[in-house]
C-alpha cells in the first residue's frame, strides 16, 4: 500500500519551507508513505523522491526532509549531468555507428548487438592477463569477473563475493582505462567505501590512474 504524503493538508511549515526550496531549485518534491524500514532519499533528475515508513509522523518526516535539502540542492547538477551524459552516450552508440576498439576507430560498421559482442569477446581475452598483472600488485584477488552491459557505470564490486563486474563498453577505450578500472574494483576489496584511505591504495597500486580516471569520467559512466 502505498499513501500520498504531500497532500497540502499533511503539509507542516517545515515541509512548505522544503518544497520552496526545492521548487526554486527545479526539483519537485514526490514523498510516498511505504512500507519500510528507514526514510529513504533518492535524488533524479528534477525530482527528490522520499519513502516514509508507515509509523512515521508527518512533523519526524518534515524535520529528515527539511534536512536533506541541502545535499538535494547541491548534487541535483551533478545527477543531470550523469543524466544528460547517458543520453549522449546512448545516442551515440546507435546500430551502424563507428567502432572503436581500445581507442582507435576501426574500418567496422557493427549492429550494437554485434558491438557488444566483439566488445564481450576483447575482455574475454584480455581480462585473464590483467587480472594476472595487477592482483598482485593490489595485494587483492576477486574470485570471479563477469562482463555486463552498463551505460551509467564502468565497474561494480560485490565485496561479500568477492566478484567484480566490468562495463562490456569498456574495450572502445584505450586499454589502460580497463586496467585501471580493474584496479578501482579489486581495491575496493581493501576498502568498501571512496574514503581517502581507498584512493591512496588505488594511488600506490596505480599512480597515474587519475589520467584514465578522469578519461573515463568525461565519458558516462561511473565506478562504484
């Protein structure tokens, strides 16, 4: 069951002052009362969506929302702008289009279907070699890759399993974005978080990472 929470009779002064802001801001303000554990917050494209647990009173809900309008306010650029970067990213990636393979066009004209699986097949056959290469050298092994088709992210890992998922787009770029992707993920092992403790093993394990880091963030997608 799922209610409305900003009906205006619900509405505290609180909460008016956050949907002000909020308004000002381009972002609309959609608060739905489920059933969960937490309020939970999730930032879109000129929108802030909130889940309210069903025990929840509407003053408790205004004061975690009123909170949270700051940190609404101050990232809602940067969600556009992933936005707007996958939208690109998607449009240029139509059937037909150019290939690259690890940064060089290729004198191809692939379906997208036929692109990811040539793409599929690059990181099958270089990934083994990588892995071999940096494992060591960040003192962390995954116990398993697998390649996914992924537009907003390059890289995911799964630290209780220990496994790591790499972004099938990955081989149109130059190689050592790959590596340093790699590297991104397995010292992710070491530390689950972006904390500045995780940058400095990725740094000693890959000092220039931050040229493919940023090659990669002019791109559409990110690491986690």
């Amino acid at each position: 069951m799922k209610k409305n929470h900003s009906s205006p009779k619900h509405r505290t002064p609180l909460l008016e002052n956050a949907l002000n802001q909020l308004a000002a801001a381009g972002i609309a303000l959609d608060i739905t009362q489920k059933r969960v554990k937490n309020i939970n917050f999730r930032l879109k494209p000129y929108q802030l969506k909130v889940s309210i647990p069903l025990f929840v009173g509407y003053e408790q809900a205004a004061q975690a929302i009123d909170k949270r309008v700051p940190w609404a306010i101050d990232n809602h650029a940067q969600i556009l702008a992933q936005h707007q970067r996958k939208q690109a990213f998607s449009a240029n990636d139509m059937d037909n289009s150019p290939v690259l393979l690890w940064g060089e066009p290729q004198a191809l004209v692939l379906t997208d279907d036929e692109k990811i699986a040539l793409y599929r097949q690059q990181l099958t056959e270089v990934t083994p070699a990588l892995l071999d290469k940096w494992q060591p050298i960040v003192g962390a092994n995954a116990k398993e890759v697998r390649f996914k088709k992924m537009h907003t992210r390059w890289g995911i890992c799964n630290t209780r399993v220990r496994r790591v998922w790499l972004s099938v787009y990955l081989p149109a770029y130059a190689i050592e974005c790959t590596e340093y992707v790699i590297v991104h993920e397995l010292c992710h092992l070491h530390h689950a978080n972006h904390s500045e403790a995780f940058w400095q093993t990725v740094r000693e394990a890959m000092p220039e990472y931050k040229r493919w880091h940023d090659m990669l963030a002019g791109k559409s997608g990110r690491l986690d």
